[in-house]
C-alpha cells in the first residue's frame, strides 16, 4: 500500500495525468508546443552567432553574395528548427514509453494491493460467521 501511496504522491502525479492520452496525442500536442521554441531557439542562436563573430558573418556575406548569404543562412536556420523538432518529438515519444512503463507497474501494485483486501474481507466476513 504504501508503494502505491508514494507513487501517487510522489512521481505519479505527471504519470497519471499522462494516462489520459494516447502516445501519438501526447506527442503531437508536445511535438506543437516545440516549434515556437525551436523557432525563438534557432533565432536567439543566430543572433548570439552574429553579436560573437560580426566579421565572420560580413566575410560570408561578400564572399558569397546577398542572396546567397541569406539563403545558406535561411537554410541552416531551417534546418537547425526541423532538427530541434523532430528531435523533441522523438524526446516526447521516449518519455511517454517511460511513463507506461512506470503506469504497469502502478497497475500490479494495485491489484496486488485489492487482492489483499479481498483477502482480508474473506477473513474477515468468516471470523464474523
């Protein structure tokens, strides 16, 4: 009993509010909310890129030309956000998979747990005939 007590309270409070989904919802919604961070993520590195090494980027930049530059730029930029994407979505898929696994265990804790009580009613309700 107490086993399953400290998973309820401890662990699984995020576990079985997960029960609820199927994986590919809980990865989906998850893999959704990732984009805008993978975008500001992508950004925010550019920006560091440019603030650290300004001259690399003007040498890229005359070297290759305008429209070149900002589509090798524009590329990696694209590139980095899908990578970051299917990279979390894969992240979200694993997590799920740990958390069933950890809801199995959760489960034979509890029928493990209600057949003791059965268990002690049967003895109960024949100490009391």
């Amino acid at each position: 009993m107490s086993k399953v007590a400290l998973y309820e309270h401890g662990e699984g409070k995020t576990t079985l509010r997960l029960n609820k989904y199927y994986k590919t919802d809980y990865s989906s919604a998850n893999f959704l909310s990732s984009v805008p961070l993978g975008i500001l993520t992508g950004l925010l590195i550019g920006l560091l890129v440019f603030i650290a090494d300004t001259n690399w980027v003007m040498r890229v930049y005359e070297k290759i030309g305008g429209t070149g530059a900002i589509l090798i730029f524009a590329a990696g930029f694209i590139l980095f956000v899908v990578g970051y994407c299917f990279f979390s979505l894969y992240m979200f898929n694993h997590k799920y998979d740990n958390y069933r696994g950890n809801l199995r265990t959760y489960g034979l804790n509890l029928r493990r747990l209600k057949k003791v009580y059965e268990e002690e009613q049967a003895a109960e309700n024949a100490a009391n005939k």
